[in-house]
C-alpha cells in the first residue's frame, strides 16, 4: 500500500478494498475496481484514535459527543466528523466531512498497523451488487488487479458497521 497498491481485507462484516488515502493514483484504482462513483468518498479505518486524529477538527466537536465516540471505539462504529486539511478531496468525495472508524477486527487493525495510519475502508464488490464475506468472489470480481488479498474471518456481523454524525449524534446508516 505505501508504493499504491490495493489490498482486499476482513472488516468485521464483509471484506474491504484498502489504499494508501493520500496516493491518488491508489485511490482511482479502487473506484475503477468498484465502478463507484467518485464523488460518494469512503471512510478511513484506523488501529487506534492516534491515527485518525489528523483527519478530524476536534475542536468543533462537542466533548459529549467525543466522550461517546472513544466509548464506541474500537468497535464497529464509525463517524462522520468535521474534517482537517490533512483529509483529501477525493477521500471525502462530494461530502463536507470524513467518515472514520477505529476498529476491533483485528486482521483489519493489524493492517492499519503494518501500514503505519489510517487506511480507505470501501466494501470489496463492484458497486451495486452485495459485498464479498469471504474470499470467494474476489477473483472473478477483480482477477489480478489486485495487489493482494489478507484471507482471514470477517468479524461476523450481520450488516456493515453503523455509521453517526459526531456533530449531532445522528444514525445516519443503522
């Protein structure tokens, strides 16, 4: 990933495309797999808050609503905060904010890790049809335009991870 490649890899319900969110090139790659459009962004996973925090204008979130998100995290929850400068224009897409997550799925987490911050999480399935829970479907979907695959369980929830605004607190995907 930091020379921009894309990897598909277990979140805890379904498995993701990942890149490097601030290598373009990596990034355009993933829509092109995804036939997606690009001005619906994606959401950053994370292994922990000190990778996120340069994406997010902690000051213009309440510290209630903050106390809330470090309780749900790590977990499978994601937000949509106010972002910084530091988030690109094409991570957030046509959004004013950026979605991020730090997870507890640890094949997710562990790879976060290995790449050193905070990564793109987008479902691994071309756009519109469901999204892969194993390995199975990726060949036939992607052949080798992937750079790799991290094989390992899902974390077995049943839909994709609630998503909060973490300026009111609003469920905006339950």
């Amino acid at each position: 990933m930091r020379e921009g490649g894309v990897l598909a890899y277990p979140t805890e319900a379904v498995f993701g495309l990942g890149c490097d969110p601030h290598n373009l090139v990596a990034f355009e790659r993933v829509f092109a797999l995804k036939g997606r459009p690009a001005t619906q962004g994606v959401l950053l996973i994370a292994a922990d808050v000190a990778q996120i925090e340069p994406y997010v204008d902690m000051a213009a979130v309440p510290s209630a609503v903050l106390d809330e998100v470090y309780r749900s995290w790590p977990g499978p929850n994601t937000w949509i905060f106010p972002r910084t400068a530091r988030v690109p224009s094409w991570v957030a897409g046509a959004h004013a904010g950026i979605a991020l997550r730090v997870t507890a799925h640890e094949p997710a987490a562990a790879l976060c890790r290995a790449f050193g911050g905070a990564i793109v999480s987008t479902s691994a399935n071309p756009h519109g049809v469901p999204p892969a829970r194993d390995t199975g479907p990726l060949a036939g979907w992607f052949g080798d335009a992937l750079d790799g695959v991290l094989d390992g369980p899902t974390g077995g929830l049943a839909s994709p991870t609630i998503i909060r605004d973490a300026l009111s607190g609003a469920i905006i995907r339950a």
